[in-house]
C-alpha cells in the first residue's frame, strides 16, 4: 500500500506531536522531581522501556531552567494522545503547583 504525500505529511505531524507530548511529560517529572521511567512503568507495567521516552528525558533542562508546566496541561495533553493510563497516574500525585 502506497502513502500519499497527504498522508505522509499526517503520520508525521502526528509522530512530531507525540515526541511533543513526552517531552513536555518528561521535563514535568524533571520539574517535580519525580521518576518518569518509575511513572511510566506503574502505568503501563507489560511494556517495554520506552526509547522516546529516554531520548526525551536527555533532551530536558534543569528543573530551574524550565518554565512551569501545570499538571492540569500534562494530563490533558496525554489523554489527548490516549495515554489515559499515565494520565491518571499523574492526577494520583500531589505537586507544588496545586
């Protein structure tokens, strides 16, 4: 099955977004001083280790160099990308930002 050029241009954005959304999850972490890769795994505990999560976790800044990422926004965006799971993992902990 060949891809059309619309198609392609979809599944991309799509891919962009998603590194998006783990990012922003990873740097909240960093931010909260909380284990992404322990989170990740209380939510998803039959999965594999997840690569993007890792590659994005190298690619987030000191918790004081970044901006404040409400929890609300994190959650959202992750039930936005069906990450339900995580999501509610995320809604269990109490941070400063509340």
């Amino acid at each position: 099955m060949k891809l059309s050029d619309r198609e392609k241009y979809i599944i991309e954005r799509y891919a962009e977004d998603e590194e998006t959304m783990v990012l922003l999850f990873a740097q909240w972490c960093v931010n909260n001083e909380i284990d992404a890769h322990e989170l990740y795994e209380k939510a998803y505990p039959h999965q594999p280790k997840n690569k993007t999560l890792e590659v994005a976790l190298q690619r987030t800044v000191l918790k004081g160099e970044s901006e404040l990422i409400p929890k609300h926004l994190v959650v959202a965006v992750l039930q936005a990308f069906g990450n339900d799971d995580l999501a509610f993992e995320i809604e269990q902990i109490r941070t400063k930002d509340e």
